[in-house]
C-alpha cells in the first residue's frame, strides 16, 4: 500500500511557455499584450531590475489602488512576496498590471498535456 493514497497528485506539466510583458505609462499592461494565450494557470514574477512595486489585477486595470502587489525584488531579497506567485486561471491575457514605465514582469505559463 502506498503512503500517497488519496494524496494530491499534481505534478508540472510539460507544455507551456513564458512570456514577458514590459509595462508601458498606461494602466492596459497586460498578459501576452492583450492577445489570448489560454492556459491551465501561471506563475507570475516581477523582474529583479525593476524600479518600484508592482500591482497585478485580474479582468480589469490594475492601478496603483487595485489590484495585488507582487513585491519588488533586490538582491539578496528572499521574502516571499518577491517570490513567483502561482495563478490559477485560465488565459494569461487576463492579467493587468501595473508600475513603473519599462518594469518587467515574467510570467511561466502551463497548457493541456502531461
């Protein structure tokens, strides 16, 4: 008998892809630039480089006051807030993000297949 019975059986899956989104001044920075890339969920991270926090939303515009903020990472920075946030939906252009002009966000993206 398995010790794994019953036990959550989630593993990676092995399709996907990354995308990076550079936030440009408006507030309509979003995944994959607005073109629908479908997915089974991501992983979304702000870049190390970046000069300030950013705010992420879902459906609709982030903005300095809505949204979640991601966190800015520095070096040596480990706190979990700088780490990449897993986002369980289902296309990626859903994401709005917000922040400073050039800020980079990464986002890990995960499609059908095993």
């Amino acid at each position: 008998m398995s010790c794994y019975k019953n036990a959550d059986a989630q593993r990676i899956r092995s399709s996907g892809g990354a995308v990076r989104v550079t936030l440009g001044t408006t507030t309509d920075n979003r995944g994959n630039g607005g073109t629908s890339l479908p997915c089974l969920g991501c992983y979304v991270q702000a870049a190390l480089a970046n000069s300030a926090v950013v705010s992420m939303n879902i459906d609709t515009a982030a903005s300095a006051s809505v949204g979640i903020e991601l966190g800015k990472q520095t070096t040596g920075n480990a706190d979990a807030a700088c780490q990449a946030l897993w986002v369980p939906i289902d296309d990626v252009a859903s994401l709005y993000f917000y922040g400073t002009d050039n800020d980079i966000i990464d986002i890990l993206y995960f499609t059908g297949g095993s």
